[in-house]
C-alpha cells in the first residue's frame, strides 16, 4: 500500500452521473496504491473565485485499485468546494492525501453474508467493493440497501441493478420521498436473521446514526457492523 503522503494529480474529466451529482477522474499518480474501501483527501488549487473554504475534504475512491485512474463522486451543494469540484476544468491540478482508512477488510470469509446500507453518494465505494467480490467469487448473500429522496438523485442506478453478482445478490432502492425510511424492520424483512450478516454503513452522519440505533435495536452484534465514517 502507498505510504501516506502527498500525491500531485490532474483532471482528466468530469461526467454527471445523476442530477446535480458528478464523477471527477483524476490521473492515478505513479506509485499510489490502495485498498477497496479506502478514501484520500482531496484539495483543489487555488480556486477561481474568492473563498474562506480550505478546499480540501476526504472523499471516497469510487475506481477500483486495477483501474488506471482515480474516480470520486460529489453532490452539488452551497459549499465553494463542491461549486469548484462543478467549475474545475481537464488538465488542472490537484492534491490528494491518502490513502486512508480501513472500512473493508482485505480479505473476506467467501461465504460471508453482507449488507450495504447507504445513501446519496456514500454509494462511491460500492461499485469497487462489488468487483472485488465478484473476482473473490463470492458465494455469500449481498444484499445493497440504497437510499435516496427522488429517483433523479440515484446514482450508478443501471449499474447496480444488473452488476454480475448471481442470484444471491439483491438490490433494495429506497426513495424516502415516496416510500418509508430504511428502519429495523425493512432490514429485517429482506434479510432474515439479522445476526447472519455483515453490515456496512456509508452515508450522512445523521444516517449513519440511524441505521446503527436500527441495528442495535434489533440485536445485532457490534462487532458486525462497518461505519465509513470518515465524513
């Protein structure tokens, strides 16, 4: 794994992948190596505009370790991080401090049942996580909670609903605009056992919250639930 440093990067392109959400891939720089799951924190240059924003923060890597370059996915909101990560152009620079974090183990019990429960962009990870579960041939049950308001927001949606997992992969959209929030009991219901899972979080502070009350409530062991709680 990359020693923990300062690595310089360029834009290579920005792609909108649901409304108001965008993928930003940078160059991978020579040497930078990291783990499923891990994130970096990323800093743009000078901005384009005046800003008290130190225009850094700690974002998940949404490219799998194979891959050439570095993707990262943001939503769009009032912070002068997000406007740059929307105005910044191919071929600018920027820093990343990383790699970080160890929210997925480097090895997996193959026959391990999981359980992502994410919202909004906190879906970044899970497309590299699937890959690496489907080149281990995983043959435990995976089940994807994801969770957005409205349809529009859902990112990687097409992705998600036909990755090449097999039958014992499920994916469960939740739009809390239209439909009840994930609770205890919706978990329940598409899981069985509750205790006959491993259960990864990623999502705001305050979901991540929840989901862990949730599981708790229902008697599920500590030691089986995962936060991504670098946010």
């Amino acid at each position: 794994m990359s020693i923990k440093k300062d690595w310089a990067a360029k834009v290579v392109k920005r792609e909108k992948v649901a409304n108001k959400t965008y993928e930003l891939t940078v160059s991978k720089p020579e040497g930078f190596k990291y783990e499923v799951g891990q994130y970096v924190n990323f800093k743009f240059p000078e901005p384009y505009f005046e800003t008290e924003d130190n225009m850094m923060r700690p974002l998940s890597i949404a490219s799998h370790p194979e891959e050439d370059v570095l993707k990262f996915v943001v939503r769009e909101s009032e912070s002068d991080f997000k406007k740059m990560y929307k105005e910044i152009k191919t071929g600018d620079p920027v820093s990343l401090f990383g790699p970080l974090g160890n929210f997925i183990p480097v090895e997996i019990p193959k026959d391990q049942n999981i359980a992502l429960l994410i919202s909004g962009i906190g879906i970044a990870p899970v497309l590299p996580f699937f890959k690496k579960l489907k080149d281990k041939k995983h043959e435990g049950k995976i089940k994807l909670f994801y969770s957005n308001r409205t349809p529009d927001i859902v990112t990687y949606d097409k992705e998600l609903e036909n990755y090449p997992l097999g039958d014992n992969y499920e994916y469960i959209k939740v739009l809390t605009g239209v439909q009840k929030r994930i609770d205890g009991d919706f978990i329940e219901a598409h899981v069985g056992d509750l205790n006959d899972y491993v259960y990864y979080i990623v999502g705001t502070k305050e979901f991540i919250k929840s989901m862990r009350v949730a599981l708790k409530d229902k008697g599920v062991d500590n030691k089986k639930v995962k936060i991504d709680n670098f946010g």
